[in-house]
C-alpha cells in the first residue's frame, strides 16, 4: 500500500511539473515577454551580485551589549575621519616653510645709491661756493631726493657732511661696496625670524641668478636661524674703520657708514603663501586612513561590548550603503549585466549561422545561471561560519575557490550545443567576478574552469562520466588557483600567504568534486521539467528493454530492423556534419513507433504475397500510413518520451507526398468526379527544424530507396543515395533546417559508405550455388515464379516511405 501511494505521489507530482514546464513554454512564447524576463533576469542577478541582506544595528553606544553577530555581508572600506585628520596634519607639518633669498636685492640697492649720488652731483654742480654751505631749505631738498629713491629719510647732518664732499665718487663707492658684500650673504628680517614652524629647518629658495629662467635654485637648510639677522649686520657696518679706503673724516664716515646702513635691507622673507599651498598639496595628497572589512569578517560577536572601532564601522558601513555611490553602483552593475545577457547571444546569432537560440535555450540558461550565482551567495556567505567552524586560520577568501561555478557550464554543454555553452561559461564568469566579495582574478579562475568542465563532459554518456569529468574540472582548478593566488601574493604579500595559497590548490580540487555533485543533481530536475535531454538520457532511451522497442521488435520486427539501419546511416552521417549523432540515432528508434497501432498495413512487417492495401482506396490507405505518425506522437506522449525525441517523429516525414497513393489516386481518377486533391496525400509536417531531424528524415528515404532495390551494386546505392537527397531537397523539405549544400554532400557520402558496408557482396559457397541451381530447375519446372508476387516486386520497387504503403 505504501508503495502504490508513493508512485502515485510521484506521477501526479511529475505530471504537474510537466504542465508548469509547458505553460512556461508558452508564455515566453511572446517577445515582449522575453524582453520583460531579461530585464527581470538583469535584475535578480544584480541584487544578487550587490545587495547587501543583513541589517545594521541603528543606534548603539560604547559599552552596549551586542545582541547577535554581525558580520560584514561584503568588502567594506571604511575612512576613519580621525585618523585621516592626523594624517593630514603630520603631512603639513612635515612640510618645511620655504624662504626667498634675493640675491638681486643687492644689485638693485647699488643703482638705487648710483642714482642717488647721480642727482644730487647734478642739482649741485651748478650752486656757487655759498650754496654748498647748505641752508635748511637746501638740505630738505637732497634730503627728498634720497628719500624718494631709498624709500627713507636721512638725517640733515649727514646729508651736510656728504653735500660738503660733493657727494664725491670715492664715498659712492664705499657704500656700494658696503651693501654689496653685506647683502651678498642671506639676511635674515629683524623680526619674525621661523615664525613658520617650530622646527628650525626650512627650504631656501634663491632667485636673481637664474631669475630670467624663472627657475629658483632651492635647497634644503637644517637651522634657518643660523643666518645673519639684518639689525647684526647693520651693527657690524657701523663700527667700520674707512680709513683704508680713503675715508679718514670722522664726520664723513659717520655719514657713508650711515647711508650704508640704511640702504642695507633683508634679502630672505618668509614665503606664506607658497608655504601654505605646498602644505595643502601635502595633506590632500596624503591617503585616507581606510579601515578594511573583508566578506564575512566577524564585526562583532553576540554577548560582546561595543567598543569605539565598533560604532565606527558600523556607521562607516552603514553611510556606504545609504551613500549615493551605492545607488550609483547598483545602476551601473545592471547595465553591465543586461548588456553581458544581451550582446554575446546577439553576436552569435549574427555572426553564426548555426549559433541560434531557442527562448527555451534562453530560460534554461537562465535558471541555472541563477542558481549557480544563488549557490555562490549562499556560500560566500557562509563562509566565515565554516573557517570558524573549523578552527580555519586562513582568510575566508580562501573558501571562494571551492564554489563551483564550472558546474553550470557542465550542466549547460549537457543539453546544448558547444558554442552556447562556451557563450554561457563567459557570460557566467563576468557575473561570478561582479560579486563583492571575490577579487578581480577570480573571473579568470571562473573562465578557465568552466572552459575545462565544457569540454571534459562532451559526449559523456554516463553517470560515471560526469565524475570524471569533475576530476578533469578539479585539477585544471588547481593549476588555475595556483596562478590567481601568485598574481594576489605579489600584489599584497602576507606571512602566510604560502599556506593560503596550498588552502586554495586544496578546495580548487574539490570544485571538481562540486561541479559533479551539482551536474549529477540537477540534470534530472532539468529533464524532468524542462524536457531537455542529455546524453546520459538518450543512452537509456537506446537500451533495447525500453516497452515501446520491446513491443516494437515483437509486433513489428520489419519496423524494428528498419528503425535500426536507418539509426546507423543517421549516426555516421550526424558525424560527417558535427550533428549530435546520439541524438540522430535514438531518434531513429523510435521515429517509427506509431506503426505499432497497425503494423500490417506496412510493408516491412508484411508477408510476401499479403496486401491489405488492395481493398482500400487510395484515400483510405494515404490515411493509414498518415496515421501512424499521429500514432507514433500519442504513444510518445504516453511513454514520456524527450521532447527532442517527440518532436523528430512528426518532422522525420515533413510534408512530403505519398506518392504512391497518390500516382495510384491519379491513376483511377474519374475526371467528371472530384479532382484528387495532393493536400489529401501528404503528411501532416512540420518540416524538420533541426539538423538532427533532418538528418533523420534523408536517413529514412535512403535507407528504404536502397533496400527497395533489385540490384545493390555500389554504383546504384550512390546514385539512389544522391537522387534521393536531391528530390527531397528539391521538395525545400530542408528549409527550415540549417543544414548546407556542403553538408548535403558529406550526409551522401556517408550514407554511401555505410550502405555498402550493409549489402557488401560476398563469397558464394559451392553448396549455396547448387542449391541455387536447383531452385530454378523447380521454377522452369513449375512454369511460373513461386516465390514473390507481381505485385509484391511492384511495392519493393516504389519509393517506400517516400511515397508508397511501406515504412
């Protein structure tokens, strides 16, 4: 009773998953659902890759007790203000202030003095003896022509003294000389003195020698201080002794000492302004103290007290995911991924003309491109839990490596041709890179691995394949993880990156493992649901203990025979042309099973001499042989047979006629009567619209044409061969297919080849030429053919299954 209740359970349960998989087949049937279900597509994938699920405590305070575990949903860096602060500020600090020393300050204070004594030796040359004795008046007026190119008043008295020397050249040159060698030195202001910094240190920078160039020489001194101050120096003047130079007068010295005095000016000034912007340039230019959360590091744990660093990364995590840069990232994510979903199918149906997608193609990929991307979610965030749970030092990173992404290509290459699933694998790769969590090396990983697994489960037809498969996947993972986690280590060393990367090589290994466990699983969720079938699939249905070929090979043992040479003509033909040929040569099987209803009214499955055409009009009989591809769908349908295998037994006949009936139809036609309508005569159709079904449909007409034949030599199995394929191209059965003329070619080729491996002439023995010999002595004796009738002769002759009563 347990039993029957489960089986029960089972078919209600499977019939119902084969209903939603209809429905879903009907709704995507619309274009603008399509697009509507990429978009949403787009959408489910880029909350996926960038939507962070966990929630933030929203108020917390030091000393609180955490009330759960939080951990960091994703990579997170996080400024600290505070320490960005102190950043800035020690780079500004570290920024010496910069003084100006103008070594041409000393060259302009001497013509300033040339012109000084210029002018007044010209004012003065035309006074008399009296004049010189300077009146007031006369002493204010050389007192302002000093002043007004000094920029200073000089006292009266000295400007008596010198007006008394005429202002002669010799008392020119001392005070030239004089400011000359004072200023030639750096001389530091009277007051303010590194007012810039406490450190004494400083940047020097010297113009007037390389002024033109615009080039300040500038060095770097250790004591600004140590320069002389002007007030020392203009004190060092004035206890000259002149007398060496010509100038023994007390009065006059007192006066050029004096003027040397006062035109001697600092010629080093603290520089605020270019200070102040070098400082700036310093302090933003100097990196932001980043706080670094990995995916999965333990913020805090529950029971334990919030500290500082807690509340400010929980705000710091908090303000990037509010932040508009988020809402920025989210947009810019789902462009990139509906632009990945939409441009590499696009280019393959452009540029490829075998590279068309079906909208079931699309949902498959869909569905498990969603499920991998949500398996990789759901581990990435578990993680940290499993390192943990494991007493695990490594980063939590490392567990990326054991995702099995390449699963999905595998999963993909088993019910798709090669060239969409390498797109698939592509485009599966860039998604698995958008997540947050991985490095940007881990989509080269995903690539290589999904690569690898398209390639090692090629024509895996079973189960222990796809564990091989798996092993083939894990240890190209490991030379892949080996190069990922070499480009990490050189980019970011750390101490135990030798560990780490010897953790990757290991959990590499077992995504093969994965890749396996998920194919194994998923493979016949995905045959049941979807109608898609895999290799591993159609090998059970080519068992031979299958009902439908059972009852076949009881009830119609011509059809059974039939089925079985026209499987190996399609076989070697899908072979020639890249077909699948497991595919071609399964449905060759069963493309026949409709004959079961009534397998008598076939020729193959007859006895010479019987006919039951004979009594039946030609309608009725055009009707019969219709029938047993309406037959064969039904029985199909009942045994839950593929899809791929159900739709061949309608397509491997198209619309073509059957002319036999029909010639016969013609042939009795009562012209005052109707008109024999070829729409009453032809099959139902559709057209094959693949190549597999294609392939069959040449694969049937051949193999019946040649098996009609009297005479089986080479020559005439290839011209029957070529003929055959020529009508039915030349019927545009072959339209909507995407077969070619080159492989047209190559399908007669090969079905020539097998042929006459089929009916190869052989050696005829002694005893088979007397026995021979005597069957025709009892013909002649006889007086007529015993063994066939003429009207048996005249069906072998037609075009079976092209046209006439048989297969």
């Amino acid at each position: 009773m347990p039993e029957r209740v489960l089986n029960s359970l089972r078919t209600a349960i499977s019939a119902r998953v084969s209903r939603v998989g209809e429905f879903v087949r009907a709704v995507s049937s619309t274009t603008s659902f399509s697009w509507f279900a990429i978009v949403l597509l787009a959408l489910a994938i880029t909350s996926l890759t960038t939507i962070s699920f966990q929630q933030i405590p929203s108020q917390v305070h030091v000393g609180q007790i955490a009330a759960r575990d939080i951990k960091a949903d994703r990579n997170y860096e996080i400024v600290d203000k505070e320490a960005t602060q102190k950043i800035r500020d020690e780079a500004m600090a570290s920024v010496l202030p910069v003084y100006d020393f103008d070594l041409g300050l000393a060259e302009a204070q001497a013509i300033k003095l040339r012109e000084v004594f210029k002018d007044v030796r010209n004012l003065t040359a035309s006074w008399d003896m009296a004049e010189r004795q300077l009146s007031l008046e006369r002493q204010d007026e050389l007192g302002r022509i000093i002043e007004q190119k000094l920029g200073t008043g000089f006292p009266s008295a000295h400007v008596s003294r010198l007006a008394k020397d005429n202002f002669s050249r010799r008392s020119e040159e001392v005070v030239i000389s004089l400011v000359t060698r004072a200023m030639s030195q750096p001389l530091m202001p009277e007051i303010g003195k590194q007012e810039s910094s406490e450190s004494p240190a400083a940047v020097m920078r010297t113009s007037g020698e390389l002024e033109e160039a615009g080039v300040p020489e500038e060095r770097e001194v250790d004591d600004i201080g140590a320069f002389q101050d002007v007030a020392k120096e203009r004190a060092l003047l004035e206890r000259l002794d002149l007398s060496s130079m010509g100038i023994s007068d007390k009065a006059l010295r007192e006066a050029v000492l004096a003027l040397a005095v006062m035109t001697v000016q600092p010629n080093v000034v603290f520089n605020r302004t270019e200070t102040l912007t070098r400082r700036e340039a310093a302090a933003s230019g100097a990196k932001d103290s980043v706080i670094k959360i990995k995916a999965g590091e333990m913020i805090v744990r529950e029971g334990a007290r919030y500290d500082q660093w807690h509340i400010k990364v929980l705000a710091g995590m908090k303000e990037e995911r509010k932040g508009a840069s988020y809402y920025l990232e989210f947009i810019g994510t789902f462009i990139l991924v509906l632009c990945f979903l939409v441009l590499p199918f696009m280019a393959v149906e452009k540029f490829f003309r075998r590279g068309r997608v079906s909208r079931e193609d699309h949902a498959l990929m869909a569905a498990v491109g969603l499920s991998v991307l949500l398996l990789m979610r759901v581990s990435l965030t578990l993680a940290p839990a499993i390192r943990d749970a494991f007493l695990l030092t490594m980063d939590a990173s490392v567990l990326h490596y054991a995702v099995p992404v390449a699963g999905g290509a595998m999963l993909i290459r088993m019910f798709l041709r090669a060239d969409v699933s390498f797109v698939f694998a592509l485009v599966l790769s860039l998604f698995a890179g958008l997540f947050v969590e991985t490095e940007t090396t881990f989509v080269a990983y995903s690539m290589i691995t999904s690569l690898t697994a398209i390639m090692a489960i090629a024509n895996a037809d079973r189960r222990s394949h796809i564990i091989r498969a798996g092993a083939v996947v894990g240890a190209a993972a490991v030379v892949a993880a080996l190069g990922t986690r070499l480009i990490i280590v050189a980019n970011s060393p750390a101490a135990n990156a030798f560990s780490e990367t010897l953790w990757c090589m290991l959990f590499a290994l077992l995504s093969g493992l994965g890749c396996a466990i998920y194919s194994m699983i998923a493979a016949p969720i995905v045959e049941s649901v979807s109608g898609y079938t895999s290799d591993i699939k159609l090998l059970e249905l080519a068992n031979l203990n299958h009902p439908l070929l059972r009852e076949l090979v009881v009830r119609a043992p011509g059809t059974y025979h039939h089925s079985h040479l026209v499987g190996l003509l399609a076989e070697a033909a899908a072979t020639e042309v890249g077909a699948n040929s497991l595919l071609v040569r399964v449905g060759a099987y069963y493309h026949d099973i409709g004959k079961l209803k009534k397998p008598q009214y076939f020729i193959e499955n007859t006895k010479p001499g019987e006919n039951r055409h004979e009594k039946l009009s030609p309608h009725m009989s055009a009707l019969i042989v219709a029938a047993h591809v309406k037959d064969g769908v039904e029985l199909a349908g009942e045994s839950k047979i593929p899809r791929v295998i159900y739709d061949m037994i309608p397509q491997h006949h198209g619309t073509r006629l059957i002319s036999f009936f029909y010639d016969k139809a013609k042939a009795s036609e009562d012209p005052t009567m109707q008109k024999v309508d070829p729409k009453d005569f032809r099959y139902p159709g559709p057209k094959p619209q693949t190549r597999e079904a294609a392939i069959l449909m040449l694969a049937d007409v051949v193999e019946a044409s040649v098996r009609a034949l009297k005479e089986k030599s080479p020559t005439r199995i290839e011209q029957t061969v070529k003929k055959t394929i020529h009508d039915i191209f030349s019927e545009t059965q072959l339209d909507e297919c995407d077969l070619t003329l080159r492989d047209l070619d190559l399908i007669g080729t090969a079905f020539a080849r097998t042929l006459l491996g089929i009916y190869h002439a052989r050696i005829e023995y002694a005893k088979e030429v007397e026995n021979e010999r005597e069957k025709q002595s009892q013909h002649k004796q006889a007086g007529g053919d015993q063994g066939e009738s003429p009207k048996r002769a005249q069906d072998d002759e037609a075009p079976v299954d092209g046209g006439s009563q048989g297969n």
